[in-house]
C-alpha cells in the first residue's frame, strides 16, 4: 500500500461527502498520480448529485474508475489533472489528465492517463473532457466554410463548442441563452451571442446544449431549410416536448444527435479515444478557454459546491476543485 487519499462520495441523492481511500502500490504498468485540480462537469455531475440518472442509463453513464452505483453510494466525476508520482520513467514527473472522479490522489493504468502540452496549464486542463465532447460533435456535423451557426445554450459545453467553431475559417458563430450576463462570455471566445428570442435565423447548423425542450424547439426554429440541428444535452430523467409541425417537414430539417460516448462515425477506423482526447488538449492551447472557469473551491468544499451547483444557487460554467498535500479534511 502507498498510503491514504481521500475521494468524494454522493452518499445519497443530495448529500455529498469526502471519504478516506486506501491506494494500492502501482504495478509495473501503473502510475500513481496526486492530483492538482479537478473539475465539475456542471450539466451531468448535478443530474448525478440529484439522483436524477434514469435507471434503463445506469450503464451507459458510468464513468471511467467510478465505485459504486447509481443513485448511490456513487463516486463520480471524470476531469481530472494531477502529476504522476510513481510510474514509468517517461510519465514520472509529467502533468496528466485522467477520467477519474474527485479523488486527492490515485493509482490508474499508465494508459489511462493523456499529459498534458507544456504549454496548457494545469488548471485549464481540466476542460479536456469538455472540449473533446465539442470536438466530437463537429465530428458528426462538421461546418462548411461560409456557414452560419448558432449555438443554444451557454453552459459549459455549447461553450466549448462555441469556441472550436471561432476558429473554422468564414463561419459566422452566435451564442444563444437566456442569460443575457453570457454575452461577456461570448465575447471573450470571439462569438456574437443572442438572447433566444433576439437570436439570428436562417443558420445552416445549430449545435443544442441547453438541455431544455425550449432550447431544443428553438434551435429548429432558427435553422434555414436542409438544416440540422446537433443535440449535445442529456436530460436525466427528464421529458423532452417538441413540436414536430410548422417547418419541420416542409423545411427537411434533421435532428442529429451526438454522444462522446462513441468516436463520431465519420472518425472511426482512423480515429481512437486517445487520438480525440489528446486532441482536445492540444486545443486547450488557447488562452480563451479560460473564459470558461467561471469559479474555484478547496476539495474540502467539494459537497457543497455540487449542492449549490444543483439547487442553482452558485452559477458557474466549470467550477475548479484545488487540492491541497495535506488532509483536506483537516482544512
């Protein structure tokens, strides 16, 4: 054994918790890698703190090194950055990225860990997970050069894909949400951003992460004929209402779904989940994506993050968890 870390548990729907966790002295193809931040996936993690994972997904959502079960006992989470300890030679040393839950420290595969680019910080690293579900999903509706896009919702993953389409060369890109406060967002990412009701019609593609059936209904109201619509959202346990009349039909719309979960059909064969991983933090080279770590908080107040995430009472994009080498219970 190498010694005790401590992870955060959803002991109940709700009810948040840091526990202790015994580490396992690493094998010869292991590393053990203390870790320096992590991030909350906003959208999924609070759907997660609720409960609120339906039971016919319990696994499909599982995430990488998850213990536990849905609704819980679960550990959770999935964007973690940290420095390998003991490991390979080559590794030892080197900042990671690992699909790991909230954990101070942890023994994994030397396989299952991507280093991160000298030049992308270790803070902004834990927006991997992110950018590499927006990645997919321009995988599977990639945009031609001229077009106009839109994308609906701000949060932390219409973000990502906002500020990949930035970067495609003719594209006019707008950012939609209710929030009007998002518009400062939007500007630091190089996009024009809308209310719904304000927002620009006649788009060749509009990417949906709102997670709202009104986000979703709205995205097919600002599509131009022949357009589709990606949907980037997951509801939970949540029903989605959709009004299939007016242009639907006679527009030929397409509703195109995209889940990280596979490599985008258009890649597979020549694309692994490595490839699109170490892509996405390639990416995070740019200094804009800062723009999308809107909060920071100590490991110890991990719990109640994810209670005011989920009952909306800290509004945040990625919020940072920051651990410390010391027991962070004892903060």
């Amino acid at each position: 054994m190498t010694g005790e870390a401590y992870a955060f548990w959803l002991r109940e729907p709700g009810v948040g918790e840091i526990r202790p966790a015994v580490l396992p002295a690493p094998g010869p193809d292991e590393v053990l890698v203390r870790a320096h931040y992590s991030g909350v996936s906003r959208g999924t993690e609070t759907l997660v703190f609720a409960g609120r994972v339906p039971v016919d997904q319990h696994t499909a959502m599982r995430a990488p090194f998850q213990e536990g079960d849905f609704p819980a006992p679960v550990k959770y989470g999935y964007l973690s950055v940290g420095v390998v300890e003991q490991g390979p030679a080559e590794l030892r040393g080197r900042t990671v990225f690992c699909l790991h839950p909230h954990q101070s420290a942890y023994v994994v595969p030397a396989s299952a860990v991507v280093p991160v680019p000298d030049g992308v910080p270790a803070a902004r690293a834990v927006l991997a997970g992110t950018v590499e579900t927006a990645v997919n999903a321009l995988w599977d509706a990639p945009p031609l050069i001229g077009d106009r896009v839109s994308v609906v919702g701000a949060g932390m993953v219409g973000c990502g894909v906002a500020a990949l389409l930035a970067r495609f060369p003719g594209v006019r890109v707008e950012l939609v949400d209710a929030d009007p406060a998002r518009a400062a967002v939007a500007a630091a990412l190089g996009v024009d951003f809308a209310t719904p009701e304000r927002a620009t019609g006649g788009r060749d593609l509009v990417v949906h992460a709102s997670a709202t059936s009104e986000g979703l209904q709205r995205s097919l109201e600002l599509l131009a004929p022949e357009g589709t619509a990606v949907e980037l959202s997951w509801y939970g346990d949540r029903a989605v209402r959709l009004s299939l009349g007016g242009a639907f039909h006679s527009g030929r719309l397409t509703v195109r779904s995209s889940q990280v979960g596979m490599v985008a059909p258009a890649r597979r064969g020549s694309r692994t989940y490595a490839d699109r991983l170490a892509l996405a933090l390639e990416l995070l080279a740019d200094p804009a994506f800062d723009a999308l770590i809107t909060g920071s908080s100590p490991f110890a107040e991990l719990p109640d993050v994810l209670a005011g995430l989920t009952d909306g009472s800290l509004p945040a994009l990625c919020h940072l968890i920051t651990y410390q080498e010391s027991d962070p219970c004892s903060a």
